[in-house]
C-alpha cells in the first residue's frame, strides 16, 4: 500500500509506486485524481493485438472514444463521474453514469476493464 496526499494524481502516485517493463500507461490519464480506497490496475504490454481493453477508470476522453457507443457526451460523464465518486469498483457501476443503460452496458462489458 501506498500513501498519498489527498487529491494525488495517478502520475504521483507513479512516481513513488514505480513501473516495471510490461507496464502499459499510454491508455492511462496520468492527471486523474485518486481518492481514499481507489485501487489502480495497470494494464500490461501485449503481444496479443485481439485482446484491447479499455479501462474506465484511467482512460482519458480520446481513450474511452474507443469504446464503441460511447461518444464524446458520454465519454466525458464517465470522467466527471470518476473525479466526483473515485474510480469504479466494478464494472457494473459505469451504469450509474448518465447515458448508460443495460442494453449499452451489456454491448461494451466485454470491451473494458477496470
């Protein structure tokens, strides 16, 4: 565990964290606030192009345009969410996001990550 000053950003806690060489950060907002309790998963390098996750909680705009059926409107209501509650615990709470339904939530679960 790691402690941080309250309003750390994921670059902070990087730099104290450190990386190692299958880290993959280019998907990461490196800016986003962290809050009390948030849990941060860095994805790893892959060889395997097929499998492209998309996180939710460290993604910035460009990265969750990526995600099919979500648009710029909805897209920015995840990040506005994450900065107002913290990062998501699962994947089912992108549903408390406005713009995102069951039906949307069931066509992009399989596309992202936390």
């Amino acid at each position: 565990m790691i402690s941080l000053d309250p309003y750390a950003t994921i670059q902070e806690l990087l730099s104290k964290a450190g990386l190692n060489e299958n880290a993959d950060i280019s998907s990461l907002n490196l800016e986003t606030i962290l809050h009390d309790k948030d849990v941060l998963t860095i994805p790893t390098k892959s060889s395997d192009i097929s499998v492209n996750l998309i996180s939710i909680n460290t993604s910035d705009l460009n990265g969750l345009l990526q995600i099919p059926k979500i648009g710029e409107k909805t897209a920015q209501a995840i990040i506005d969410y994450r900065n107002q509650h913290g990062l998501f615990q699962t994947l089912e709470d992108l549903m408390k996001v406005k713009g995102i339904g069951q039906a949307k939530f069931d066509f992009i679960k399989d596309k992202i990550c936390l």
